[in-house]
C-alpha cells in the first residue's frame, strides 16, 4: 500500500516499566475512519531505551568531529543500536504486535509518528532491512495540552530570515548563513541576514512580527541553550528565542518553515525544544538536529532539502532524499536531521494563506513545448519574475544557476565567494527593478492596465527561446529542453545578464559544459559567425557613444541594465531614472531652481535605487566602514566618503572578489592602490 499512514504512540508510566500504546491508521480522514481500530501494546524497560538513544547519540557526535572509525564501521554501529531498540519497542512475543510489525513493512506511504514522547530516535530504529528513516518519508508530530496555532500555509517561500553566528564565535555558522543565504537569493528568495551583533533578541522577533509580508522561511544556526528552565536559540548578548517570546507571534503565526541547526535542538527529553515550539506556534515543516553536525554536512542537508522541497516534493520525501545523498558522508550527517511535521505536506498543498498560489504558468506564448526539466526550470523563473511582470534575461539567467551542473561548473571556476558576489549582484539587480503595475509611467509600449503577467518575456528570452526551438528541430525533437534553453542563451549572447557575468568574471560560455579544446574553439568560431550576421539584423551592434561624455555613457549604460531587468527597451522614463540614481549634478542645479518642491522631487529621484542593508554583502559592509574610518580620519573638507576611499578600502581586502577581478583585467592591485594614494 502507498497511502500515508499514522502511528499514534502513546506512552504511559507503569512502574518501573513504561506502556506504549500504539494505533496504525492508514489512508483514512476524518469521518471516514473504520469503526474499531486495532491497537497494540507494549511493556518497555525506559532504561533500555535511553541507553540505546544515547549510545546513537555518542557516535554521532563522535562522527561530527571526525572521531569514528570508517563509515562502513559507523553505520554497523548506528545499525545495531537501531535493531536492538526495534525490538525492544515491537516484540513479537507481545500480544499482537507481529501484525503491526507486519502492516508496518508492508507501508510504503509516508509515515507520521505522533506521539508524546521525545526519548526514542524514530528516524534511526532498523527493521532489519533498513533504517526506518531511510525507508519511509517519515515525521513527527508531538502531542500536548498546550494550545497550538493554526499558522499560514504558503505555495511558495518568498521571503526568508537567516540568523547564526549571534555570539560572534562560530565561524562555521557565519559561512552556513552565507551559503544558505547566496543559494535562496539564487532562487529568487528575498533574505534577511541577521548575524553577531545585529541578531539581538529584539531584533529578530522584531522581523518575525514584521507587519511587511511575513517571512515564510526561518534558518538558524548556532547555539541553542537551556536557562532557568526554558530551551531556546541564543541570541546576542546570550538571550533566548524560547517558546515564552515566540508567544509574540501568535496573531502571526511563525514562518511555515523553520530550519535549525543547533547542539540537540531536537531532542531534549524533560525540556522543551525549539522545533516543538515553532510547531507550537503555526510552523508546519520543521527541521531539526538531534546531535551537533559537521558544517559541510549541515550545508549540503540544508541545500538538498531546500533544493526537493522548493521544486515541490513533500517535506518528508525532501528529508528522505537529502538523507539518500548524504548516506556516504563520514560524520554522519545525514542521521541527525529530523523532520517535524506532516510528511505528505508540500509548499504547493493546501495554500491558504500567505502568498498566493501561482498559477501554471502558461506556455502559450512559445512555439515549442517544453520537456520536463524544462518545465520544471520555467517555473522557477516566471515564480521569480512574477512580482515585475515580466521574464528578462536576467531572470533566466538566475534561473540557469540553480541548476546544480552550472552552478557547480561556475563555481569550480571563480570560487565560492565570487559565485556568492554573483547571486548578490543578480539579486541587487532584480530587487532593484520597479515592478511592472501600469502606474509607472513608462513609454515602454506597456498597455498600462496593471495586469502584467509573469509569462512576458523580454526580446531576448523570446530570442533564447526561438534558438532552442531551432536546435530542438534540428535534432527531430518536439520539446524544448534546459540544455537547449541554456546553448542558446549562450548563441544569443544573453543580453544584459552576459555583462553581469563578465563583471564577476565569468565567461558566458561557462555555462555550457566542457567539450574540449577543439570543440570549444570550432563553436566558438561558429557563435561569432552567428552573432555577426544576426547582429546587422535585429540591431544587436553596439550602440555608439564616442561622442557622448563619461558621465552620460555611464547614465546610458546604467539604463541599459534598468531596462532590461525590466524586459523593456530603454524608455524615457527609465533613463530619467538613471540620471537620478547617479545623482547627476546637472539634473540636481535644474530642479533646485524650482525651490524646495525641486529639491524633494529630486531627492526622490535619486534615492529610488537606493539599496537596503540586506542588500550589500558582510564584505561590502566591511568595505564602506574602512573607507567612513580612511575618510574621518582624513578630516577631508566635505565630511563625505569619496570614490577613493572606497576603491581603496575595496582593493585592500586580499580575500575580495573585486581585487581578484582586477587581476583578471591584467591590472596589479597594488600598483593601483599606490596610484590612488597619490591621487588624494
């Protein structure tokens, strides 16, 4: 059978033994349950079961710190202990738990255990065959008293709030929320940092109860504590987030997801737990740890699971999966995840509340249907490009990314920070972008009746997609797929989104994969050849600006980019618009004239493009702070930050993308900063 199941597991003190009580319910719903159920019960010694919890517990954690002995070794011992603390909990010599043990084997559905109890690692008791959380898409639910909040449910995650490193001690912790934070944003996710000093108490429950779009992703890493009685994650200043302050959230609701990746945030026996109070309060797909993990461990979980349950798949089967691909990995991370919550929930099911749910995105718009990865990567950008009304190149690209063979050929080439400098330029660029709602004002040809639809594609994604129909042709195919799409982003040039990549020193053809030396020549000589002829056809040549000055080359250029993040050719409007993001000094004399409704018209103007905190990376952050101490202690006449001290400040910092892609240009770092100093 393949229905989901449910085994309520009530436990009971009898003594000196304890009573567990359980009941298999399979496929049935309220209303439409059979009229007895068959229950089972079981005398257990509590000793037996907490020592076995605690031998599982010790060789995971010795595992984490690279303390075990081979892998092979460590999944026997995880096995053992698993089997005997099986048949302890379901004896065949009771009653009539065969037959449970039975219909149990026999469950190929997900499985939720409710119950309420802490003490037993369900996820790691071995049948015999396998470990139980590796056989079934498996969850908990715990039982209570406490009144629990209904919470949101949510089609897509939007908005996510990354908190770790809050004592400022786990450097691990901080490259975690790094790394989570560049793959959401990768994604099209909107994310908040929180990190040391700026994850105060306050702080953080302060964006939790955000009156904004709530958030519908919470990712922690770091400390979790117990103080006077109460379990919580330790905030700056050694606060803690525990249940008592989580109540703030309960006209709310906490975000539907929660992750957390902390010391035994869930297990916890007599004390409460983190990922029962976020239960507690409205989350609906909790993830925790039973015992610390190794980082990269931690990170490849969070990006497995991350990766399942935003193209659809149910929580349980996301956890599964991520346990599947991390099974080989010797500290053992793949065993410390637990899933609380519904496994058969999904971020598409049931959506209610939150963002609302999108609709298939329509293909007809295309010429050529799409094969299933196709499908599945269109998704993901229209869901993306959704709030700005159309798909530009940009979206694509972005979309490109989260394919995990171009990200990872990316990456191998330019090295995890700059591929973090990446998401971050792609995601300041695309947040940056006015969203499309017909009040704009723009002579963009847009019908201005503020329906615009995600399904939009600019000229060069239909250019893309009118290359891949092409190349799906000629191979006798009638489905586009995303190795097509992706060639002929390459053969079109990918419009605005090739001069991202080239600033963060990524070549466009990066892309595609490796084919040799003499076959990337030979296409490479076929791509000029094409990208020549079609260029005198569809006015693809470089525009001229020799006679336009350095100020309003770089005015036109910023428009280009604001045009197309919006899939529209460059309007009046948007370049009004660039002129105010660049702060021209000729614009500002004109509107002051007009006296103080100039000025705020123009202050306006300029500040539209201004980015938000959260935007700039912690090394940017770093940057402009080194360059507000150069400029203080410079007592220059105007008070303010110049240029200089900022591309000094930038190119000092060894670690930095920026200075890494100067060496690319050919330019020594040093001998520039020298210059610069003269310069001042």
């Amino acid at each position: 059978m393949s229905e989901a199941a449910t085994l309520n597991v009530r436990v009971t003190a009898q003594g000196m033994t304890v009573r567990y009580e359980y009941d298999l319910r399979v496929g049935s719903t309220v209303g439409d349950s059979p009229p007895l159920e068959m229950e089972y019960t079981v005398e257990v010694d509590p000793g037996l079961v907490k020592g076995c919890r605690t031998r599982i517990d010790e060789a995971l954690t010795k595992a984490a710190a690279g303390e075990s002995g081979p892998e092979p070794g460590l999944v026997k011992e995880l096995a053992k202990w698993g089997k005997l603390l099986y048949e302890h909990l379901f004896p065949r010599v009771q009653g009539n738990v065969a037959e449970l043990v039975t219909r149990l084997r026999a469950s190929a559905g997900p499985i939720l255990v409710r119950t309420n109890e802490q003490e037993v690692p369900w996820e790691l008791l071995h049948d015999g065959g396998d470990f139980l959380g590796l056989k079934h898409d498996l969850g908990r639910r715990l039982m209570g008293k406490r009144p629990v909040v209904g919470g949101r449910s949510i089609s897509r995650v939007g908005r996510a709030l990354i908190v770790g490193d809050t004592l400022g001690d786990l450097a691990s912790a901080r490259e975690e929320v790094a790394k989570v934070a560049a793959w959401l944003r990768g994604r099209g996710i909107e994310c908040t940092v929180l990190l040391g000093q700026e994850a105060t108490l306050l702080d953080v429950v302060t964006e939790l109860a955000s009156e904004e779009t709530p958030y519908d992703l919470f990712h922690f890493c770091g400390h979790v504590a117990t103080g006077s009685g109460t379990t919580g994650l330790m905030m700056h200043g050694r606060q803690l987030l525990g249940e008592v302050v989580l109540q703030t959230l309960s006209s709310r609701g906490a975000p539907p997801v929660a992750f957390i990746n902390g010391c035994a945030s869930a297990g916890g026996g007599e004390v409460a737990n983190m990922c029962m109070s976020f239960m507690v309060l409205g989350a609906k797909t909790v993830v925790g740890t039973r015992t610390d993990v190794a980082d990269e461990g931690a990170w490849q979980f969070a990006a497995e699971f991350y990766g399942r349950l935003l193209a659809g798949e149910p929580a349980g089967a996301a956890v599964r999966a991520a346990r599947t691909a991390l099974r080989e990995r010797p500290d053992a991370a793949w065993a410390s995840f637990i899933l609380y919550g519904d496994p058969a929930a999904g971020l598409t099911k049931d959506a209610t509340a939150g963002h609302p749910q999108p609709p298939e995105p329509p293909d007809d718009d295309l010429t050529i249907a799409l094969a299933p990865d196709a499908q599945k990567l269109m998704r993901r950008v229209r869901a993306s490009a959704a709030d700005r009304g159309g798909v530009a190149s940009v979206d694509l690209l972005q979309g490109l990314l989260g394919e995990a063979d171009i990200r990872q050929r990316i990456e191998e080439s330019i090295g995890a920070d700059a591929m973090e400098a990446l998401d971050q330029v792609i995601h300041q660029v695309l947040s940056g972008s006015p969203r499309t709602d017909g009040g704009s004002g723009t002579d963009s040809g847009g019908s201005g009746t503020g329906t615009a639809r995600a399904s939009v594609l600019s000229d060069t994604v239909n250019r893309v997609f009118a290359d891949a129909a092409a190349r799906a042709a000629a191979d006798g195919r009638n489905t586009i797929t995303t190795a097509d799409i992706t060639a002929a982003f390459v053969a079109v040039g990918g419009g605005v989104s090739a001069r991202l990549l080239e600033l963060c020193g990524v070549p466009l053809a990066r892309l595609l994969p490796d084919t040799g030396t003499e076959a990337s020549d030979q296409d490479s000589s076929d791509q000029d050849i094409t990208a020549s002829d079609t260029a005198a056809l569809n006015g693809d040549e470089p525009l001229s600006m020799d006679d336009l000055s350095r100020s309003a080359v770089g005015i036109v250029r910023l428009a280009n980019l604001l045009a197309e993040t919006r899939g529209e050719v460059i309007g009046t409007y948007t370049l009004l618009l660039a002129f105010g993001a660049i702060g021209s000094e000729v614009l500002r004399r004109g509107m002051y004239e007009q006296g103080a409704a100039g000025e705020r018209a123009f202050q306006r103007l300029s500040g539209m493009l201004t980015p938000r905190r959260r935007d700039l990376s912690p090394r940017v952050h770093d940057v402009l702070d080194r360059a507000r101490l150069r400029t203080a202690a410079g007592r220059t006449s105007s008070g303010r930050v110049g240029e200089t001290a900022i591309l000094l400040a930038l190119l000092e910092d060894e670690e930095s993308s920026g200075r890494e892609l100067m060496r690319k240009l050919g330019v020594d770092p040093e001998l520039l900063i020298r210059a610069l100093g003269r310069a001042r």
